[in-house]
C-alpha cells in the first residue's frame, strides 16, 4: 500500500528527499510558509566536487500547503527537515492534526539537541501513544539547494549513518522501507546502524562543535571584521590551526562527559557515541588524521561561505541569527555544559565560547560560571533535559 509522507519544512533535506522518495512510491505533502514556491515536480541533481551531474532524480510533489490539518490528514511518516533551534515549536503546531489511532514514523534527518526529549514531551501533551520516534544521527547527505522550491543538489551519501529509534525493536522496519528509501536504494552506499539511544546522537559532535569552534575562530583572528565580503575566508576550505585548535579542545570537553556517561553506565550501549574523529572516519570512510585536513581537504565543502551580514559601518560580521548560533550554542553546546553541571566537569574551552556568544548575542547563557537555562534568543530556549523535566538519568537512556 501506498505511504503518505508529510515534511515539515523546505529546507535543502526537503528537497532531497521529495524526490528520492517519491520515486519509490511514497506519496509526499509538504507543510512550508511559501507554499506558492513550490513546483509539483521536485529534481534533484546528485553531482561530482566539480559540478558535474552524475544522475538526475525526478519526484512529484503531491501537495504544499501552510495548513497543517490538510498535510497530515493520513500521514504514515512525519519528518522534520527544519533548524533544530525549531523542532519544539514546529512539533506543538503540527501535533493536534497527527493521528492518534494509528502508528506513525515521527522523526527528523538530523538528531541534535535531544530530538527524543522534545517529542516525548509533544506525545505525552496531545497522547500520541503509537507515534515511533525516530532520528537520524546526521544527514545521510550532503545537500543544498540550487533553486527554492524546484532543485536541489546531493554530492552523495555518506559511507555509513547512525539512526535510533523508540521503541527499539521498530529499527529494522525502518530501516528495510524509509533509511533505506532515502539512501542506500539510489547510492547503494550509506547504510544505517542502529543506536540503542538517542543520546548518543546528542552528544555525538559535529555541527553543535564545529561551527561555534569555527565562529569563534574567525573572530579572534579578526575581531574589527572585514572591509570587503571577498576578504571573509571560506568556512571549510580556509579552516585554520586557530579554529581547529578551538574544535580540539571542545571536543576534549565533550569526551569527559561522554567518558563519565559510559562508565556510570557500563550495561547500556554507547558504540556511536563518538568524539569527533571517530565519526568523522566512521560516517566519511576517511583516513584524516587532524581535525584541520578534515575540511581543508573535502571537495564537497569547500565551496561553502562563512554567514556575515554588513553592518551599520559598512563591515562584514559574523551573522548573530544564523543557525550557527541558535542551533549550535542553544542546542548544542548549552545542553554539553548542563551535563558537566551535573557530573562537576570543567568544561572551560566550552565556558570560554559560550562568553564570547552571550557578548556578541547580547544574551545571558551564563551567570556566576553556571549555565542560564532560561536565556532565550528571539524565542529560542536553552534545549537542556530539565526543560523538559526529565531527570539526568531517564536523559541518559
């Protein structure tokens, strides 16, 4: 039988994922702000580093709209393909309209900042006792968007992912019908493993250290901004000691929380809760050995520019509303300094960062060395377990 999908947001995923899925049948509803930019057919190219189109993908879109009864009347799988700064606010907007009867697959393609914390408390709120909660650890892809609404573009899978899902035992489900269907079908590489918990999707690092490691980088080399947008270096491809010195350290306060985790809980499984290497090697098949030639040397990333925005003197600065900050700092790095809170683990490359945030974001994160959970940025919150009132341990499993 055919299976209704309903995606929550436009981003560059959506438009990956239109296509690869309704090529295999799925039936697909988009629920976007802008629905009159988009086309009922959906292409996505999956290009070479140099622009070349290796395969074209075509895909119908069945209907978008901004009306979220009318997008998932019989949804079978809801995924979020937005900011993960705004999961909760999406999930409480769309919840009332899910189908309480029957099970449906809830889930997002990027599993940062506690996504099963945020859902547990949406399913508990509307009683949406057979929702499955699924997530996968990063994109299974790297994509963008070459034309709002129409094209997209994949530079192809990753060689391996990371998913997890409550209940467990659905995993396999999954994984045979949807993973596969936005992955391994078309690129015959990219095959998801299971984590027996969602945290180590949490306190697994990629984007929640790099791109803060990145910003702050960036500004201590050049704190009175830049003249010109053409002097702002590349966000990947001029990666440099500083920036990556900066990732190091952080990911060295990550590994003592993670450490503390596997050994006050040495029956629970934490294989992919990783440092930031060790991903990089597991989901890249990568050999690099330093965290600066993991992006100096990618061929698909070096393309990518650095979020600036001119200011009142006519200089480029760093973008305060980029995701970078309310994802990264409120979802990421906020949620790695609550758990050192609680184990009494120094964090200070974290600390030294998450200063530097609240100075140029104009915010309090931090007040007496200790983390301000009720900070908020243009109505986005701290994302820590306790917002949620859950206890460290349920947080943990």
């Amino acid at each position: 039988m055919r299976k209704n999908v309903s995606i929550i947001g436009g981003g560059s995923s959506a438009h990956t994922i239109i296509p690869l899925l309704s090529k295999t049948g799925y039936s697909i509803s988009l629920l976007t702000s802008r629905p009159e930019r988009w086309r009922k057919k959906i292409r996505l190219e999956h290009q070479s580093e140099t622009g070349e189109i290796k395969e074209i993908f075509d895909g119908d879109l069945n209907i978008a709209s901004n009306d979220p009864k009318t997008i998932l009347a019989n949804a079978d799988f809801i995924i979020l393909c937005i900011p993960v700064s705004q999961y909760k606010i999406a999930l409480n907007r769309i919840a009332p309209f899910i189908d309480k009867e029957k099970k449906v697959y809830l889930g997002t393609i990027y599993g940062q900042g506690g996504f099963n914390w945020i859902v547990n408390e949406i399913k508990a709120k509307y009683s949406l006792n057979r929702a499955v909660t699924f997530a996968s650890g990063l994109l299974p892809w790297i994509c963008r968007t070459k034309k709002y609404g129409e094209i997209g573009i994949t530079y192809g899978p990753k060689a391996r992912n990371v998913a997890a899902v409550y209940p467990l035992e659905e995993f396999d489900v999954l994984k045979d019908t949807f993973l596969n269907d936005i992955c391994c079908k078309w690129f015959h590489t990219g095959e998801f493993y299971q984590a027996k918990n969602f945290i180590s999707l949490t306190l697994s690092v990629d984007n929640q250290i790099i791109h803060p490691s990145r910003m702050y980088g960036l500004y201590l080399k050049n704190p009175e901004r830049w003249n010109k947008k053409e002097d702002v270096p590349f966000f990947y491809r001029d990666f440099d000691d500083i920036s990556a010195g900066i990732l190091k350290k952080v990911d060295n306060d990550y590994s003592k929380i993670r450490e503390k985790i596997k050994k006050d809980n040495p029956d629970v499984d934490y294989k992919y809760m990783l440092d930031y290497l060790s991903l990089e090697r597991f989901s890249y098949d990568s050999c690099n050995e330093n965290i600066k030639t993991s992006f100096t040397s990618s061929k698909t990333l070096r393309l990518i520019e650095t979020p600036v925005v001119k200011n009142r003197d006519n200089k480029w600065e760093l973008n305060k509303n980029h995701r970078f900050f309310t994802d990264d700092i409120f979802y990421g790095l906020c949620i790695a300094k609550w758990f050192s809170e609680q184990f009494s683990l120094n964090v200070p490359m974290i600390d030294e960062i998450l200063e530097w945030a609240q100075k140029i974001l104009e915010v309090s994160l931090i007040k007496s060395m200790k983390l301000n959970v009720d900070c908020t940025l243009n109505g986005v919150e701290v994302g820590t377990p306790e917002k949620y009132k859950i206890s460290l341990s349920d947080s943990l499993m």
